[in-house]
C-alpha cells in the first residue's frame, strides 16, 4: 500500500505527509503526464493509439475484451485514460545547482546526526533504492527527533537518491505514483 515512486531511483513516498508531486519543493520542474490502456493496463506510448496494439488486433477487439471484463462502462468506448504516475525528468544542466541550494536549506532545518548519517551513505549505489537497509542508520537517527518535521526528512531524502542520480548521468527520470 501506498504510493511509490520508480524509474532512476525508487521508494516510498511519506504517507500522509509527502505529496506526489514534492520533487517540485526541490527543482522548479513541470510533470508530464502518462497514460495507459483500459483492460492491459500498457502504457500507452502514443496518445493518438485508439487501442492496445501490442494485446490486441483491433480497437473493436480490445473493447470487446473491456467489456467482457468490466474494465469499461457499458457506455463507454475510450480505451484509453490517465495513468495513476507523474513523470519528472530531472536534468543536471538545468536542475543540478538549483538541487544543491535547495537541499542545504533542508540540511539547515534536520538535525546535523542525521546529515551525517546521510553523508556516510551518499555515495553508495544502493542509495537509489529507497527501501534498501543502507537507509537504516539514517532512520534510527531520525527516530530520535520525534519533533521534528519529517517531510524535510522524507524530502532530503529524495534530494540525495536525485543528486546521486545526477552526479553519473545527465538526467534522473522518475514517476510518482498519485494514488
Ligand atoms: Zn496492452
């Protein structure tokens, strides 16, 4: 349960407290957009696709299928709808140095045991992967300061992953789930 979020980087978003769209508290950046198909589910690549061509021979055939399956009213004859993902591409060049100044006024509001705990982890690969128990000091840490606002933390966090991402390559793709 929850929403997670995926692409370079990959984690959880803080439930109740992180929005799907937080990335934009640390780069002035829009989201695209996704969507997908009725029934498949595919990503639809193409939004002009009536139908799921790689599941089925023909739009009459994937309504059909719809159909049959409940996934469409019985009304209804759009197979395609809006993806429950926000996408962000992130770029070095344009977002890099905005990144920084954001996540040291961040670092100012956490706790300075915390930043160092991050600090000991910022360079290893796994950091891309929120749920991975290099996280695990970091957290302990953070469990001692009950008072403080963890959506900075949980926004520091996604800083770090993002700056680890931008440090090898020149952008950082990842999709928000909203719901
Ligand atoms: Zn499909």
């Amino acid at each position: 349960m929850g929403r997670e979020y995926f692409g370079d980087i990959g984690g959880k978003l803080a439930f109740g407290i992180q929005n799907s769209d937080d990335i934009e508290n640390l780069v002035t950046i829009n989201f695209q957009e996704q969507f997908c198909f009725h029934c498949c589910e595919c990503i639809a690549e193409n939004t002009d696709k009536t139908y799921c061509d790689d599941c089925f021979d023909s739009y009459e055939e994937h309504l059909e299928t719809a159909k049959d399956e409940s996934c469409l009213e019985n009304d209804d004859n759009i197979l395609i709808k809006l993806d429950n993902v926000i996408i962000y591409k992130i770029e070095k060049e344009k977002h890099f140095n905005e990144l920084k100044k954001n996540m040291d006024e961040i670092m100012d509001l956490l706790p300075p045991s915390v930043i160092d705990e991050f600090n000991k982890i910022k360079s290893n690969e796994e950091i891309i992967d929120g749920y991975s128990n290099i996280f695990s000091n970091v957290c302990s840490e953070m469990d001692k300061y009950i008072e403080k606002d963890f959506l900075y933390f949980h926004r520091y966090k996604l800083g770090v992953q993002i700056q680890y991402i931008l440090n090898k390559q020149d952008t950082c793709m990842v999709c928000c789930e909203v719901y």
